[in-house]
C-alpha cells in the first residue's frame, strides 16, 4: 500500500481471503460484507476493490463504507 492505495492487488486478496475464511471463519454466500476505506479513495480505486471481492466470493451483497462516517454513526448510536 502507498498512501492508504492498494498497489498490488494478488497480496490483498491473499489477506481477505486468510482473515475471512481462516480467522473469522465466514461460510461464503452466507453474509454481506462491509468494506471500510480512508476518507478520499479515488472512485477507480472503490470500484476495483468491490470487483476484486465480487470475483473472489460469492457474498451476498458488498457495502463499501467510510471509516469517518461510520465512526460519526456509532457516536449517534451510543449517545
């Protein structure tokens, strides 16, 4: 990664699919996905992320999300 980009696509995948599968122990088909991003991620870079995790799974719905705004939502969920 450089700058918060990916930059070599093959070493991520082998992370998502480790994290998913072997450490959250996910069943594929089974869920939907939330998929957190920096603030600023260039629309190219967005799209090839959920094509790249399209591809690779068979979840049932993939829901890129920024970290920013989920943080302002959690706050206005606990307070």
């Amino acid at each position: 990664m450089k700058a918060g980009l990916i930059d070599n696509w093959s070493d991520v995948e082998d992370i998502w699919e480790y994290m998913l599968y072997n450490e959250l122990g996910i069943e594929e088909g089974n869920h939907p996905i939330l998929i957190t991003e920096v603030a600023n991620v260039p629309r190219k870079n967005r799209e090839k992320i959920a094509e790249v995790r399209w591809q690779a799974s068979d979840f049932v719905q993939i829901l890129p999300c920024n970290k920013k705004l989920l943080l302002i939502y959690m706050f206005k969920i606990l307070s």
